[in-house]
C-alpha cells in the first residue's frame, strides 16, 4: 500500500473545493452509473463492508492507522486474501486521509459515505457528510446516544433525496425476513414474551482501566479519540478492536449485537421504543468494593454481564417484554421446547406465543417454529416482505442501489433509530442504575430526572454534532 501522502487527487479535490460550495452534494445518479465511495474507517469491519462495493469508485479514504488497514487484506502469513484483492486495489487508488473532517472539506467528488468507526465518531461524521448532501451508511449501533440518534433522524427527512443505512445486515437476509412473515402472520399466535441473548462481549470489558502504553506510531491517537471527552492515553485494550466494552468510546454487548438480535421482534411486533427498562448486571469495570451497589466514580468499562428488561407498555398487540441477556448469560429453556433442541450459546431470539414458539439464530438465522400445528400454519404463510437482492450480504449494494433509484433502502435511518434507541435506553438504565421509566413521544426519562444526561453526552472541542 502507499504511504500516506498528497496525491494528485487530493490537490485537484483542493482545487475543486474553490469552485464548489461547500455542501454542493452527491451528483444525481443513473442506474448505470457507478457512485463515488468514501470510506471513514477503512480496516476491520470498514474493510468488511468496502469489499461489498468494489464495483463502485472507492475514492477516498479516511483512517487514523493505515497500517491497521493493510492488515485487513492479509493473512497471518502474509498473503493477500483472496477475498480482499479487489479492495486493496481500489484501496491503492484513492486519496488518503486520516481525519474525515479534512475529507470533507478537501474532496468534492464523493457521493456517498461509509462510516465503520468506533460508535463515539458515528453521529459526528454522519451529520456532516449528510449536511453536504451525501448518501450515508453507518455500521451498527447507528449512534452513540438517543440524542444523536434522533438528530440523524430528523436531518434524514430534512433531506429525502440522501440514502441512509444502518448497517444491520440482518436486516437484509431472507431469514431474518422470513421471522417477520412468520410473526405477523400468526405461526405461534399472539407473542407472550421474547428473549434474546450473545455471548458478546468478547473484548476486554467488567475491567480496570489499564495504564497508557506507548502507541504505535502509525496511530493518530488523537484523532482516533475525536469526540470524546477524557484524556485517556493509548493502550491496545481500547483500540482497534476492543474499544466496544469503554464507556468513552463503545455501548458494549447491546450497541454490538442488539441490532442483529432485537430488530427482529421490534420489527415484526412494531413495538416502537419501550416505555419502561431495568438492566441488573455485574460490577463495573475498575468496582473494587463488591458489596458497594454505586458504580465506580469514574466508568471505566462496561460490566461483563447483565440482563435487560424492556417493557413495551404502548405494543399494538399489547404490552409485551422482551429480556436481554449478555455476557454469556441465557434464558431458562421453556416447558415445550422439543427434546434435543438447544438455544445456540453464540446468540439468539426466542419468542413464545400464545399457540407455540419461534426461535432463531443472530441475524435472524435458521427460523424453527415449535408447538402443536406450528409447521403447518407456517408453511401456509405466504412470502409478504420484498427480499434483497444477495440477501444479508447484499445489504452494502441495496444501499447503492438505492441511491441511483433503483431499490429502497433496507433498514433506513428513518427506520432504524426506533430500534438503535431501543438499544441504547438499555444502557440508560444501566447508568441509571435503578429501572427508567421513558416518554418515547417526548424522548425523555419521566422518573428519574437526572437520567436524562445519559440521553446525551459532552463533546470535545472541534468534534461537536
């Protein structure tokens, strides 16, 4: 890969920034037409959904650790993926970039951003790609906090003709719409009550905070730290990957794997946001008194593992709860579950209804119906929902197809923030540290006042939404 510096590219972008206004936005696109890329967080899961888009002009690219990136097409020995070939190529061409707000106001021929950064950057670099009228797709948990959430929401109808996506990929599988089909459709009768359960975390989490280590000198550490607020120094226990269990930077097991696991019943229930939630979880990270029931002063990482309840008392089909469990915990196997069949450890959704169960996998994988009648009254539901094109992993292309007016959008913003704001009142609760009660209409917590800072957070100076 080469090294990060002006290219040629980068000059004309400058050049380009004179004649154009700021905010110019995305061109208006034909079916033929190949839609300019930029990625914000190009390695990792960025890497992961870019390799969807090699067919598309991948034009730039924003990265704090380009090292970090060209790590993404290799194997441990060395050798180029065979599935990352075409990426590292498009990678090769585009211009370089390692803070996104000098993308943005350096480069004008991008149409569209994917932004795979750690939560705490998503709802930053989101608004002002979307302000400059550029398509956005942004990796799950869409935000950091409600408020944000609610901000890309309202920015999203502000300008119709922007794409957005939230990168729930289940979202786009054919099982995971086959769940749907069967719920709405009566298969188990009226839904009594969900559970859903990850083994997430599988990072460092329930933790002291470690001491600051020297960081590798490809790593623009303040600028990784963006948005946030402390002045932690780096440690390979926040980046690349781990950064999901620190309060700072990620929203642990529920902003991870909430959105592959909870759009299933919030979807097909359209159970909105819940009206009332309690979280019970193990210590804080860095809690040296077990018998105190405050968390630490400063929170440091999440605990390792906890149980959310969420009650959804305004449910078209009743009130309804739906329980969480993370951290390797896992609801109690029902009376009625067929000899032999077990909830898969990894993750899953059990929904018990009023004439059997229903229960899948994460990203609403391997549906099985159990009950008297079940199979058959499932067999006779027929197919309701529009299936996307390459199923779960054609979720990066229903976005660019969307974009030159060919599909909908899967799991628009205008959708996906009930469910990202489900999600995160989850933790609320767990900051709260006492069960929440919440106004979905008013978008507050109407219990506990003070509560209500956990909605919203502080930003660094030059990183504000």
């Amino acid at each position: 890969m080469k090294p990060t510096t002006i290219s040629r590219r980068t000059m004309l972008g400058a050049a380009a920034a004179l004649a154009l206004p700021a905010g110019a936005g995305a061109r208006r696109l034909k079916p033929s037409d190949r839609v300019n890329v930029a990625v914000i967080g190009g390695g990792g899961m960025g890497a992961n959904n870019m390799r969807q888009l090699t067919s598309q002009n991948i034009v730039a690219i924003a990265d704090v650790d380009f090292d970090h990136v060209a790590r993404a097409f290799v194997t441990k020995t060395g050798e180029t993926k065979p599935t990352m070939t075409a990426l590292r190529a498009a990678y090769d061409r585009a211009t370089r970039y390692n803070d996104y707000r000098r993308m943005f106001d350096r480069q004008r021929d991008i149409d569209a951003v994917l932004i795979a950064t750690p939560d705490h950057h998503h709802a930053v670099a989101a608004k002002m790609a979307m302000e400059r009228g550029l398509h956005v797709y942004v990796q799950k948990p869409l935000t950091y906090t409600v408020r944000e959430g609610r901000v890309l929401r309202d920015l999203a109808a502000s300008k119709p003709k922007v794409i957005t996506q939230m990168g729930n990929q289940g979202h786009s599988s054919d099982d995971g719409r086959r769940v749907v089909e069967l719920i709405r459709g009566n298969a188990i009768g009226r839904v009594r009550e969900v559970h859903a359960w990850t083994n997430r975390p599988v990072w460092p989490q329930g933790i002291a905070r470690p001491a600051p280590v020297a960081k590798p000198a490809s790593l623009d550490w303040d600028v990784w730290l963006g948005p946030a607020t402390v002045g932690w120094g780096y440690n390979p226990d926040y980046a690349h990957f781990n950064w999901r269990g620190w309060v700072p930077f990620g929203v642990g097991a529920l902003g991870d794997m909430g959105a592959h696991l909870l759009d299933f019943p919030v979807w097909a229930l359209s159970l909105g946001v819940p009206t009332a939630v309690e979280n019970r979880h193990s210590i804080w990270g860095g809690d040296t008194d077990l018998w105190d029931d405050k968390p630490p002063v400063e929170l440091g990482s999440y605990p390792l593992a906890g149980v959310t309840y969420f009650d959804f008392g305004d449910a078209p089909g009743g009130p309804l709860r739906v329980t969480w469990y993370d951290g390797g915990l896992m609801p109690a196997t029902p009376p009625g579950l067929p000899a032999g069949v077990t909830m898969t450890p990894g993750g899953g959704v059990l929904y018990i209804g009023e004439k059997g169960m229903l229960m899948h996998e994460t990203y609403g994988e391997k549906p099985i119906v159990f009950g008297d009648g079940a199979a058959e009254r499932a067999a006779a539901i027929p197919q309701s929902l529009p299936r996307i094109a390459g199923g779960r992993d054609g979720h990066e292309m229903n976005w660019i197809e969307a974009i030159r007016g060919e599909a909908k959008a899967s799991s628009p913003f205008a959708d996906a923030v009930t469910l990202n704001e489900t999600m995160l009142l989850g933790m609320v609760a767990m900051r709260a540290g006492q069960p929440i009660r919440y106004d979905g209409q008013a978008g507050q917590v109407t219990n506990i006042p003070e509560a209500n800072q956990f909605l919203d957070r502080q930003y660094r100076e030059g990183w504000t939404l």
